[in-house]
C-alpha cells in the first residue's frame, strides 16, 4: 500500500495588502551616487574608478601621518580618529 499524497495545511490566510504596499515592493534599491539600480555605493564604478586612481604609496603615507602626528598636531587635542589610532597602537602595537 502506497503512502496517501500530502496536502498543503490551510493554516492561516495572509493580510491584504494595500495600494501602497504593493508598489513599494517593486522598488529596487539604487546606488546613492549615481542612482543606477543595477550596483550600490560599494560597487560605484564611479567610485572605483576614483579610488583606483589614488597610489598605494598615498594611502600609507596618509596613515603614516596619523601614526606619527606633527608638533602642530601635539599642541591641541586629538580627534576622535586619532585617539582610536593611538589607542589601536598602545593595544596592538605600531605597524600592525
């Protein structure tokens, strides 16, 4: 004897939906740079073409100085992003 087919249960009917709803699930999510909807911000050509064109040796120099800060920087109080790097540092240790 075969086993009986199985029915899907009734269980509960799903809520009505209104006019509104139903377009806002058509909405597709757009790039906030150049509102195309086939990428986001990450994946910007536009943004990556930009990026790509700034040196490797730029950007560590660029962290070099937040590493290292100047006289002129010592005098007054760190920023936020300097005090996390220094924090970071004393942790992990310079260079990591």
């Amino acid at each position: 004897m075969k086993d009986p087919h199985r029915v899907k249960a009734k269980g509960r009917a799903r809520r009505v939906k209104g006019q509104k709803e139903k377009a806002a699930e058509g909405h597709k999510r757009r790039c906030s740079e150049c509102r195309k909807t086939d990428h986001d911000r990450r994946s910007c050509p536009k943004l990556v073409s930009r990026n790509s064109s700034s040196s490797d040796a730029e950007v560590g120099a660029a962290v070099d100085e937040n590493l290292q800060p100047s006289q002129s920087t010592q005098d007054r109080e760190p920023t936020m992003t300097e005090s996390f790097l220094q924090e970071f540092d004393f942790i992990y240790g310079p260079g990591v």
